[in-house]
C-alpha cells in the first residue's frame, strides 16, 4: 500500500498519462517493426539462397557436371537427377518426385519444402538431357546468418523506444507545465485574488482555457464590484429610516417633543417603520428568489381586473404626491394563464418606482393591450427617463441606483430587479425603454390564455 499512492499520483496526473501513452505507443510500434523486419531479413534472405543456388546450380550444369561419377565435386548442397530420373548427391534427401518430374520434363523449380521437420529452399535447374541439379540449402542455415544483421535491427529499435520515451516526457513537461500555472491561477481565483495575470499560450487549447479564466476572473471582479456597490447602497437606505426612528424615539424619550407634537412624531415613527419594512421585506423576497424557494400558482384571469386593483391601490398615494395615476385598458378581455398575485406584485413594483421619479403635475399611464398570441401591460412615467444606456441594465439590482445617486430620486434597485426576477418564473418578458414624449416605460409581456391552450 505504500507505493500504490506514489503511483496513483503519477499515473493519475496528465504528464504521467502522456509519458504512458507514448511509451506504450512506442512500444507497440517497436514490436510490430521487429516482427515485419524479421519477416523482411528472413525473405530477402531466402530470395538471396534461390540466387546463390540458382547460380551455382546454372553453372554446374553448363560445365557438364552432371552425372555419378562427378558427385565429389558438386558438394554437400546439390544432388543430381540422372535422366533416368535417379537422385544422388548429399542432398537427395530434399528432392522429392514432383521435383524430378518438373527436372525431366525440361522445367526450372524453385520451392521450399521440409524433410523430417527441416524447412529448406529447393531450385532445380533442368541439365537439357533429362536430367538436372537440385541445389538446397536449410532455412535454420540461412537464419543463423541473420542473428548479426537482427541483433542490429533490435538494437537500433532500443534505442528509437528510449528516444520515444524520452520526447514523451518532454512533450509531458511542455503540456503539463502550462496547466500547472492555470491550475495555480484558478486556485487563486478560488482563494479570493482578483486580476490574476495568466499568461498566453502557444497551444492553443491551452489558451482556451486560459481566456476562459481570463473571462472568469473578469466576471468575478465586476460582480464583487456590483455586490460591494450594492452593500453600500443597502446600507445608506437602511440607516436612513433608522436614523430618523432613533431621533423621534430619543426625542420623545427626553421629553423634547410637546404633547401636541407626539401624534405627528407618532405617525413618522409608524411612515419609517413601514418604510424600513418594506425595505427589509424586499430582500427577504429577493432571497427567496435567487433560493429558488418560490411557488407559482398559474390560475385563468382577466388582467383587466388586475390593473383595475392596481390602481385602486395606488390613487392614494398618487394624489398626495400630485400625480395623476390612470388606466388605458380595451373592453375587450385580457385573458392570461399565470399567478395572479405575482403579477400585481410586478406592477405594484413597477408602478411604486414610477412614482419616485415621476415629478407633480405629471401622469402615470398604466395600459393593457392584446396582440396575437399576447398580453401586454406597461407603466409608462414622466420622470427623468433612461437612456439608451440605461435600458440594458435597468433591472440589475443597484445599477440606476449607483449611476444616479445624489442626481435625482432612486431607490436601490430591488424592486425592478424582483420584477426581472419574477417575471421571468413566470414565463413573461420584462424591459424598459424610453418612452415617447419624455419619461420611461416598463412593459410586462404573457401568453394569453388562448395562446397558453393552445401550445398545451
């Protein structure tokens, strides 16, 4: 068990696969070249053996020495077929009776054959009077010669899978040396660290995971930038309303404030704790939605009625800013299939940032209109607008508030950003755009409750 994790770390690790896979590779490749040079030396030793034979045969012929009274001289390789079709000579063993048949009938053989389990090569060259000379020579001769020229070959075949191994370790160091530095990177991402430098490579795979760290890195800073933006801006607004309650609260604590003025230090102490309230409960539903602990109950209604109810709550608070809040709906129904009360929240939303901005002696217009397969209802105001800037990040949480702080009214950016959110659980779009003649306008789109069966 010791050495079993030195070599589960070794083996595991990419560089250790590389060095594996290339020795195993080079080592295949030196196998399958030695059993293919084998095969080469030993037929291109045979082929030599039929020449030298063939020759040395071709020759014996031509000088006449073909005949039993001159077997001294032929040699321990040959025999001798005699036009009668005897074999003599050392070699008669080989010469079989096909062999002589081709010999007398005027034919060159050429053949391998085997004589008690001996392989060897035959070539019988015909002697022009019906006989011939049959040469032979055994194939464990013929390899015997070899063993210098394949004891080469297996040498140099060591050396080129050492040589593999080697540039396989290499190639591991190149590729792993690169990920080893994106490794530190990322873990330095991962503890904490912004603007890592990481490096450009040269492959270019490599260099796509470094660009996606790059980009990661990037992603990171600027969402710690929103975050960190946005716990200030959280923080500003919570203080606020507690500010003025711990003031009214030590007033009246210390007796300042006359008896005639505790019902009026009594209804802004009750403004500010609804105000702080509602602050507070608008990240508890912004924590709920980024939890994913979030029901939707999809129930057939007429948004008609849903902007009517949003109007009747707002008229109040409408009027005592001086702003004229109206409705624009067609008497047509307005049928959707979604939650009811996700909708009005989205509108109450909506139309509570369009009072903050919207100045007195203007209107806000909220308008419900049907297109094909479609709800749409907006909330337009007469406020200050948005640019063409502003429209792409109007609902991430805290980006009006930080590009507009101190220069007209905002509030943190909660409220759009749970209507981003919810209307997306929703299956609805929401954006925001300038509207015409000045001011801004929201606009939430559904399916229609004709379109929703449609599709079902």
């Amino acid at each position: 068990m010791t050495g079993e994790a030195p070599r589960r770390r070794l083996f595991g690790s990419l560089s250790g696969r590389f060095v594996l896979v290339t020795f195993a590779v080079a080592l295949i490749a030196v196998l399958v070249t030695a059993l293919v040079a084998v095969q080469v030396v030993q037929t291109v030793e045979e082929d030599q053996a039929r020449q030298q034979l063939k020759a040395q045969a071709t020759a014996l012929v031509a000088s006449g020495r073909v005949g039993a009274g001159r077997l001294a001289v032929v040699g321990d390789r040959f025999a001798v077929v005699s036009p009668d079709g005897t074999v003599t000579g050392a070699a008669r063993a080989f010469v079989g009776p096909r062999v002589v048949r081709e010999l007398r009938a005027g034919r060159t053989v050429s053949t391998t054959t085997t004589v008690n389990g001996k392989d060897a090569v035959l070539v019988g060259i015909p002697g022009g009077d019906g006989g011939g000379i049959v040469g032979v020579r055994k194939v464990a001769d013929i390899a015997a010669g070899d063993s210098d020229l394949l004891r080469g070959i297996l040498v140099a075949l060591v050396i080129g899978l050492v040589v593999a191994t080697a540039a396989g370790v290499l190639l591991a160091r190149l590729v792993g040396r690169p990920l080893r530095r994106l490794a530190d990177g990322a873990r330095a991402l991962a503890g904490g660290r912004r603007r890592v430098p990481i490096e450009a490579q040269p492959v270019a795979e490599i260099e796509d995971i470094a660009q996606a760290l790059r980009t990661l890195d990037t992603a990171l800073a600027t969402s710690e930038d929103r975050q960190r933006e946005f716990l200030l801006s959280v923080s500003h607004e919570i203080r606020t309303p507690l500010t003025a309650i711990r003031g009214y609260a030590e007033a009246l604590a210390d007796g300042v404030i006359p008896p005639e003025g505790v019902a009026e230090a009594g209804r802004t102490l009750s403004a500010e704790s609804e105000r702080l309230r509602r602050f507070v409960d608008d990240l508890l539903e912004l924590a709920r939605l980024e939890a994913d602990d979030f029901t939707i109950v999809p129930q057939q209604f007429d948004a008609r009625d849903t902007v009517a109810a949003v109007l009747r709550a707002w008229s109040g608070a409408s009027g005592g800013a001086g702003v004229v809040l109206r409705v624009s709906l067609p008497p047509e129904p307005l049928g959707v299939v979604t939650d009811e009360m996700r909708l009005r929240q989205i509108l109450d939303g909506l139309v509570e940032n369009a009072l903050r901005v919207a100045p007195a002696g203007s209107e806000i217009v909220v308008t419900g209109r049907a297109h094909p397969g479609l709800v749409e209802v907006s909330v337009r105001d007469r406020g200050p607008g948005l640019s063409a800037d502003d429209a792409p990040v109007a609902f991430d949480r805290g980006a009006l508030h930080a590009r507009y702080r101190g220069a007209r009214p905002v509030g943190t950016g909660l409220g759009l950003s749970i209507a981003h959110t919810l209307a997306g659980r929703l299956g609805a779009t929401i954006d925001a755009a300038p509207a015409d003649g000045g001011g801004a306008v929201f606009r939430v789109t559904l399916r229609s409750s004709d379109n929703s069966r449609a599709t079902s």
